[in-house]
C-alpha cells in the first residue's frame, strides 16, 4: 500500500504495445470520459481511483488534459490516508506529454512535483516544489509520464496483434528516471463484472520485486477487448497481502462498451 493507490493502478495500464507504433486513426476516447475503480487490500474495501480526461486550450492549442485521483477510505483512510493528484498535458495528434503534475500524500510520505517535456532535446525539467529544486534529466524519444503513457498507448492498433506469450516495452519517466516496463500478453478471458459479463485480454507486467511486489510477475490486468481498451480488473499480489480493483463506474466512452448477452 506504500506505493499508493493511483500508483498500483497506472503501472498495471501503461504497457499495452510497442511505443514506436503509429497512432491509430480511431481514438480509444474522448474528451468527458471518466471512469472510477473500486480497490480492495484483502477483504477490505481501501479506496478509489479516478481517471478523467478532457480537451483544454494551452498556448492557442488544444490538448488533452488527463486527471487521475486516487484516495482511501472508511478505516483505511485512519490508518494509512492516501490523496493521490495526477495530472498530465499531452498533444491530442501524437499522443506525447509536455506538462505532467504529481501531488501525493501516502500515509505522511508526500511529493509536489512538475515537470516539462523537451522532445527536440530528449529532456524533462522537474521542478519540485518541496524541495524548491530544479533539475533535468536525459530521456529517451517520445518518453512518457506515469499517466499520459495510458492514453498514449490505448490509441495504438498493435495491441490486437499481440500473440499470447509475446512480451513488450515502454519508456516511462517517473520518480526522476526513466523506467522500462516489459509486459507479456497472457490470452483473452471474459470475466464477471456488475455490468455483466466483459470479454478482455489479460496482461502480465514484470515489476521489481522485493519492499512492494511479491514477485516479478505479481500483476495482473484484465482489458476490455474492444475499442474502448478500458482496465476491467487488476489484481496485485504484494509483499504483504493482496490488492484488487475493479471498475465501479463509467461514463463519457466514445464507444460501445461491450457486454456479452447472457
């Protein structure tokens, strides 16, 4: 629980196909789309995590601005309070962030953070208002931030190519470097919701185990196999206990959301 609720929740959605894919011509969303997750650690319902985006003016341009709010609840929220603020500015052609924000609070361990994208440099200045310091860091071609990196890659086509047991990569910065995410594509499953019964693809990211995640494979993520390619179901085995989340509401979806008939 240390990492944060939105945190768990963004690892486990940014990894769907190859970063050097070309955007696809039909958007996965639109501006107003909105979706809220339900998050379970065992059998305790722990918080909820929020995702929005909408089309805002910048600089005479319009772009996508993408909030994500994660925060605990009920008891959770006394032993361990978490409020989680995400927020990223990306270009609506390409896909690519110029301006993320970072705000948390997890149980006292807090961070202020901007930062701003330089792609003809290949940087990103991080400002940290807690620290009252500036720094720049290096990174690779279109680089994405924890959030953006969602949006990004749910317009690419090559997710519906993938084989099972291929595995892909995406540059990410977050926590002042770039991390490299490598994610196996497990098959297809269609699984009980409140909304019935989802088709999805189901995906295993490799994270780092040890002080968070039990083992290397300890994610899991269930996809809504359809244009919206909307996070159904992720489950998390931890160094201590489990986590579950599961989608509680939806609205603003720019296509059909698909529900086998019973």
């Amino acid at each position: 629980m240390k990492k944060g609720i939105l945190i768990i929740l963004f690892l486990v959605t940014v990894s769907f196909t190859k970063q050097e894919a070309p955007i696809a011509t039909k958007e996965a969303f639109q501006s107003g789309e909105w979706f809220q997750f339900r998050i379970h650690y065992g059998l305790i319902n722990a918080g909820y995590a929020e995702l929005e985006v909408k089309e805002v003016v910048r600089n005479n341009k319009k772009v996508y601005h993408a909030k994500g709010y994660g925060y605990t609840t009920g008891m959770t929220k006394l032993f361990f309070k978490v409020e989680d603020d995400y927020q990223s500015f990306f270009d609506k052609a390409t896909g690519v962030p110029f301006h993320f924000i970072r705000k948390i609070d997890e149980g006292g361990y807090t961070k202020n953070q901007e930062g701003y994208f330089n792609h003809s440099d290949k940087t990103v200045l991080v400002k940290d208002h807690k620290k009252k310091t500036e720094n720049t860091y290096s990174v690779p071609d279109k680089t994405q931030d924890i959030l953006s990196s969602f949006y990004y890659l749910r317009n690419h086509p090559n997710i519906n190519k993938l084989k099972v047991g291929e595995s892909i990569n995406i540059d990410m910065f977050f926590d002042d470097e770039t991390t490299k995410f490598k994610l196996k594509f497990v098959g297809r499953e269609d699984i009980k919701t409140k909304f019935g019964v989802v088709p999805t693809m189901v995906f295993r990211p490799y994270v780092q185990a040890g002080r968070v995640f039990k083992e290397q494979e300890s994610l899991t993520v269930w996809i809504s196999d359809d244009e919206n390619k909307l996070p159904i179901r992720i489950k998390a085995n931890l160094a201590v206990g489990s986590l579950k989340a599961d989608i509680e509401k939806f609205r603003g979806l720019k296509h059909s959301f698909t529900i086998k008939p019973k």
